[in-house]
C-alpha cells in the first residue's frame, strides 16, 4: 500500500467492487486513462465500467487521481 493511500484512507474493502458516481462524475476521463480495460468512456466522456475485476493498486490509483472524488470502492450489499 503506498503513502498516498495510506495517508487518505482509500483501501479496497476485503471483496468490495469499484464504483462509479455519476451525480459527481464531471467526464475528465483520468480513470480510463489508468483502467483503459476496465473503463471505458462514453461519447460525452463520461465513464463506463466494462464489469472485469481492476487491478486493485491502479483501481486505487484512478480513485485518488479522480478530480471529482466519483471514483470509490464499495463492499457487498448488506443482507
């Protein structure tokens, strides 16, 4: 884990998924950028996630490099 995650607390929840919130997602394509497998964008740039697992250090990496923070990592639904 490197400084940067540890220093803003982003870790992977033990079987957490990568999310995407589109209310605060504004379309700067930096995700895909990192993810180019697992992110795609659509024709306004905004981001699309193709449902293959992310490599967990570069799905980290696209969430702390998020301008707009829409980028988090989410555990399984409660039961």
């Amino acid at each position: 884990m490197s400084l940067i995650t540890r220093a803003l607390g982003i870790t992977r929840p033990p079987s957490g998924v990568l999310a995407v919130d589109r209310i605060a997602c504004t379309g700067h394509g930096i995700c895909a950028h990192v993810l180019p497998e697992q992110i795609v964008l659509d024709d306004w740039g905004y981001p699309i996630l193709t449902g293959s697992e992310p490599d967990p250090a570069l799905a980290t990496e696209s969430i702390t490099l998020c301008p707009a923070a829409a980028l988090r990592w989410v555990g399984p639904p409660a039961p």
